[in-house]
C-alpha cells in the first residue's frame, strides 16, 4: 500500500513526549522528559470530578461546556486580570489547550495564510499549522543574559501580506521565558498594526517564579479585541490527564473557534468540567503553595545540573530548565538524550526539535522539575555520572 497518511502530516511522525516517555518506561530511566507532575492535584477537587460522576453528570454537556465552568472562568478572568468575558457567548470549554489551539487555527487561517510562532515552539502548532494548510513563520527566541527573548526587528520583518495570527506563548515551554511587558507591547503594537489576531497560549499562567507576574497580551491596549486567549487545567492543578482547557475572546472569534470546535469532539468531558470550576472558584491558595513548591524545585534542579556540569538557564515560569550540554562535551542534544537512558538512567527533551532551524537549539536540552524532590535528587546524582 503507498503510504495512507496524508503529505502534510508526513514529517511529523511520534511527538517527542510519547518517544521520550517510552524510552523511560522501557529502560526504567527517570523521567524528567514529558511535562506531567508525579503528585495529584487539590483533594477536594479530586472529590468533585467523582462527586460529579455519582451524581450523574455522565451525559454530553453543552457544546460550550458546562455553565458552571464557563461561569468561574468568566469570574477568575475577571478577578485576577481585570478582563470581562461573559459566560455565556465569550468562553467555551475546550479538551485541553491543544484542541483549543488547533480549533483556532483550522478556525482562522485560510490555506496559505501565515502564522507567527517563537521557536522554540510547542509541537503541536506546527501540526495544526499544517493541518490548516497554513504556513508557520519562525521567529527564534536567543539567550540574552541567560534569558531567551526575541529580537523585535526579526519579529516585524516576518510580518507579510499573507500573515494572520501570531502565537504567543507565555510562560513559554520549553525556555521557561515570561515575556515581559515590554516584549508584549512589541508583539501587540505589531498586531494592530498589521491586523493580526493573536492566538495566546497561557497553560503557565500560574506557574512563575521570582516573584515574575504573568501578563495576558490580552490585557494590553486594543488586544482583548483581537485575542484568543487559551487556558488549561491541566498545569495550573496538576490534572495533566483531564484535558480540560477553555478558550476567552470576544463573541465573534469565539463563534469561529466553536464551529471547528464542534466537529472536532463536539463538547469535553462533563466530570472534570465541574471539578475544575471548583478549582477555579477554591483552589488558589493550593495552586499558590503550588507554585512556591515549584520555585524551589527549581532551584534544586538547577543547582543539580550545575554540579553536574550543564550550563544552566533560570526560567521564570513553566515546568522546565533549558541546558547547554557543550561543557560536558556533547553537542547535539538529541544525539545525548537519546543515549541518556544507557549513559545515566534519565530521560530528557531535545530542545531542537522545537526549531524550524533545529541547529540553533542543537545544544539545549530541556529537563522537566515538577517531580518530587527525591526524585529529582537520584536523577541529579545519576547525571554526575557524565563528567565523572
Ligand atoms: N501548550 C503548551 C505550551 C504546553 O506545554 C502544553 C502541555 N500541557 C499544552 C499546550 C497542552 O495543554 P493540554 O494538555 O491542556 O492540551
Ligand atoms: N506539555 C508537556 C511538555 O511539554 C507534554 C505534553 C505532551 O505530551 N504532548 O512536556
């Protein structure tokens, strides 16, 4: 049989996050690849999503999603960032930020239009793009002071005729950047300008560090207009397996993302809709204790890898620290990471499969800190192993 799966599909093969995952399981590595933590989220939450099973909440929800979800959405968009998305119109409930964003993209782009991404960016955008028909535009986040940020002169002249979103992750995976609002006023300046729709990324949008606020594009002059801002559950209260996310934009664009949304999966699981809206309503100070545990995770794992030998980059948000694996005398981070498991029995990610220009991030290797602490101890100890 000549190969059934469709050309636009063909270079993408298995995420890294199932390749890596896989290798951990069968060679019993430590898995600090794929972003998921090793310990459950807020109890009473975890009670709601069976309270809601016994109570018969076992039915297709609404398309848009419950209106108890859409409801406290609505209310903590407008408790913590100031910005008024009415429940009913201006949000709907998504399986998880990666079928938001795909809904978005098949529901904004025309074949041939462009989208602008960070690279690196998370996989799953390149494959919407190209599902879409659509042409993904790189702009490369470098080290500046140990900080990957962009150059604003790149990020204007990637702008064509032919551009008609712009993806803004922030806290960014895999650098672990929180734009600032500088940056964002670049990003946004540009999107009026131009006429862009920007398509944000927010999974992280809880989990920073050092004291760094998180700042919605959204919530800059003209944005909140021209924005789908997209969330999930499963990062903000370690429910990486609920795939719950939800999408806040005005009506019309929400109207666009819904009739892809539609015929993507219909609607999400009911259960986890009504447990989520209790995190969102009660569970902020766990999600804050959550995000001091992180903070000093991170630290310990920096620290770790610094003994090891990496050079290590401080993120200011997300699950994740960015490495340069050229003082230990590797130079291609897939190469290492593949043969890490045999080498010090870790799994790690390969930051160059994130690129469109895959020798700009040859040298970093992305390890993931939301384990527990011993757990992240054996894997530094083991990891001495490579300059020992
Ligand atoms: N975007 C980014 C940047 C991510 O790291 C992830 C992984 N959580 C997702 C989207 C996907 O989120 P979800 O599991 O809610 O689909
Ligand atoms: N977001 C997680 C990460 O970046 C993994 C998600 C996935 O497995 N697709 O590691």
């Amino acid at each position: 049989m000549t190969e059934p799966l469709v050309s636009r599909m063909r270079a993408f093969g298995t995420t890294i996050f199932a390749e890596m995952s896989a290798l951990a399981l069968r060679t019993g590595s430590i898995n600090l690849g794929q972003g998921f933590p090793d310990t459950d989220g807020p109890a009473a939450m975890l009670e709601e999503a069976v309270r809601a099973i016994r109570s018969g909440a076992n039915q297709y929800p609404p398309g848009s999603g419950v209106p108890e979800l859409r409801q406290a959405v609505s209310e903590h968009r407008a408790a913590r960032y100031g910005l008024d998305y009415a429940a009913d119109g201006e949000v709907l409930v998504t399986v998880g930020a990666t079928e938001a964003i795909a809904a978005a993209i098949l529901a904004l782009c025309e074949p041939g239009d462009e989208v602008i991404a960070f690279e690196p960016y998370y996989d799953s955008y390149a494959a919407s793009i190209a599902l879409a028909q659509a042409r993904l535009s790189a702009v490369t986040l470098r080290p500046v002071e140990g900080r990957f940020t962009f150059d604003p002169d790149e990020l204007r002249a990637a702008v064509t005729p032919r551009t008609r979103a712009i993806l803004v992750n922030s806290p960014h995976n895999p650098t672990g950047t929180v734009f600032t609002r500088e940056e964002l006023t670049v990003i946004a300046e540009l999107c009026r300008e131009r006429g862009l729709v920007a398509i944000t990324d927010e999974v992280y949008e809880h989990l920073t560090f050092d004291g760094v606020e998180h700042v919605p594009l959204a919530t800059l002059p003209g944005m909140r207009e021209r924005t789908v801002m997209i969330s999930s559950a499963g990062k903000t209260f370690s429910v990486t397996g609920w795939k719950t996310g939800w999408v806040c934009a005005p009506a019309e664009l929400v109207r666009a993302v819904s009739t892809v949304k539609q015929f993507l999966t219909f609607t999400a699981s009911a259960p986890w809709q009504l447990a989520v809206a209790h995190g969102l309503r009660h569970e902020s100070a766990w999600v804050a204790e959550l995000r001091g545990g992180l903070q000093d995770k991170r630290d310990r794992l920096m620290e770790g890898l610094a003994a090891a030998g990496f050079a290590v980059l401080r993120p200011a948000g997300t699950y994740f620290v960015q490495t340069d694996i050229r003082p230990l005398g590797f130079t291609d981070g897939l190469e290492l990471t593949r043969r890490l498991p045999e080498l010090a029995g870790v799994v790690a990610i390969p930051t160059q499969v994130f690129y469109d220009h895959p020798e700009r991030g040859r040298h970093f290797v992305r390890f993931a800190f939301c384990k527990k602490e011993e757990v992240i101890d054996e894997a530094v100890a083991r990891l001495k192993r490579l300059s020992g």
